[in-house]
C-alpha cells in the first residue's frame, strides 16, 4: 500500500529555467530530488544536499532535470524534454544557462527511436552535426546503430547481441580514427548467470575501451523476498571485491536509497531519493510518497 505524507507549501519559488527563453510554461505533477550525503572517514553523516531534480507532467513525462551543485545548491545543468504522444521529441541540454546541444528523434511504425540528431552550435547557427540510424531485433532491442555526420559519412557503427533473456552478451564497435562513442565502449563481451527464478545472478564482463583501457570485472547480485535488488558487489576475475552497491525501497517499488562503499565497506557516495506529489496546477499541496 502507498504511504504519503501530505506537506501544504505556502509559496514555491520556480527556477527561472522553467519559465526561460522561449520555452513554453510547463505542468508539473511530480518532482524527483536527489540528495547525496556527506562523506567523513568512510562513513555517512546525517547532513546531505540536493543535487539534482527530475521534473514530470501528469502524464508521467519528464519534462526537465537539473543537476545541482553541491555545495553552493546553484543549478549546474539543465535539460528540456519536448514530448508528442508520450514520444521523446526533442531535448535541449544547457550548462551554466548556455545553450550546449539538442537532440531530436524519429520514430518507426513501432514507435521506437529510428533516427537520433545531434545538433550543435556552430558560429550562431545550430546545426546537424551527427546522425544515428537504429535497427532492433524483434525482441525491441537495438541491434545496430550507425552514426554518420551531417552528410552521411559513417562514423562509427555499434553492433550489440542478446541472450534469451534480453541481456547483452556482445557488442561491437567499429568507428574511424578520432571518433569515440559517449561510453567509449570499444568491445564488450558479457557471460550473464541466472538464479532457479530466473533472475540475474551473475556478469562476467569484459570491456575494451577507445584509447586502450581493459575492464575484467565480475558482477553478483542479491535480492529480496519481492524479488528487488538489494545488493551487487563488483569483483576482479579473481574474486576480489572491488566496489559494494546497495539499495533501499520504499512501497511503490521506487527505489530511495542508493550507496556505493568500498571492499572495506567505507562509503563512497551515498543518495537518497524523494518523490514528491503535485495534484494541483498551483503547487500548495505536496504530497511526499514513501
């Protein structure tokens, strides 16, 4: 059952990037915030700060997200989602409230993304500088993606393949000299177990890098009785644990916390994650769902 505690807000004071420019005012239902926790001597404090927002309409499509500084609380980064039938249009990502780069997308009689644009700015103008065309299996899953420029030079072509179950098991990536894909994923070669259930048990991964890095890790995982994730620990192909994830939820299935600590289980980072509830256009309800 879904719990919620009902705030009543006086007054919200709305970031000047909802309202900026020429973008059109948007409706919100739903806030996101992300907190990250402070870090002393591997342990977690009680003191955390905002450090980002996910902004969403009250058809469940996010709109906006922030990301924020630290330590000041001042946005660092925002990005703009333009939505057509629940399909991802266009997204426009600003740093520091200068404009960076816009994505627009296509899509195919089954409404999955057919073609991606990047668009940069050049001089004053913003224009197409890359092109990703998608294929899928029939499963949905992409299954090749070229990238071209603007006038239909191949950069780069990703290859991925699938096991029964949907998981990557092989990608590959061919691309001309210079040109690096944003996880700067070269090769990657995955051998995925599974529990009596079904679940994801265990990856052995392998991955090779644009530049020359190799990553040889092993992942396992653990789960409660309602079949979540609680737990992956990272290891290195001998066994040695290399990093600790854990997760918490609350009872809608949302996750609340995240942590990521060492192999002596010192905290590295630690987030928390508030969902807040909007049911009216003025904002002066918000409901705090846990």
């Amino acid at each position: 059952m879904k719990k919620y505690a009902l705030v009543i807000v006086a007054l919200i004071l709305l970031p000047s990037f909802l309202v900026a420019q020429d973008r059109p005012s948007q409706q919100i239902r739903r806030i996101t915030v992300t907190n990250k926790y402070e870090i002393v001597d591997g342990k977690r404090t009680s003191k955390f700060r905002a450090i980002g927002q996910q902004f969403y309409d009250s058809l469940g499509n996010m709109h906006t997200t922030t990301k924020l500084n630290y330590e000041t609380g001042e946005i660092e980064s925002y990005t703009w989602n333009t939505y057509n039938d629940g399909k991802l249009m266009k997204t426009v990502a600003f740093l520091a409230d200068k404009f960076q780069s816009k994505k627009t997308y296509t899509y195919n009689s089954n409404k999955q993304v057919d073609q991606e644009f990047v668009h940069n700015l050049v001089n004053t103008d913003t224009v197409v500088v890359r092109i990703s065309k998608y294929e899928y299996t029939n499963n949905g899953k992409p299954s090749r993606i070229i990238v071209t420029d603007s006038k239909g030079k191949k950069l780069c072509t990703q290859t991925f393949t699938y096991d029964i179950k949907g998981q990557e098991v092989k990608r590959k990536v061919k691309a001309v000299k210079g040109f690096v894909t944003s996880d700067s994923i070269m090769e990657l070669k995955n051998t995925p177990k599974y529990d009596s259930l079904g679940r994801l048990e265990s990856e052995r991964l392998l991955v090779k890098y644009f530049g020359g890095k190799q990553e040889n890790k092993i992942y396992t995982y653990t789960y409660n009785p309602k079949g979540q994730n609680i737990k992956k620990v990272e290891s290195d192909f001998n066994g040695n644990t290399t990093l600790i994830y854990t997760y918490r939820y609350n009872n809608s299935g949302r996750i609340i916390e995240q942590n990521k600590l060492n192999a002596k289980e010192q905290y590295i980072e630690s987030l928390a994650f508030r969902y807040e509830i909007y049911r009216t256009a003025d904002l002066r309800y918000r409901e705090i769902e846990y």
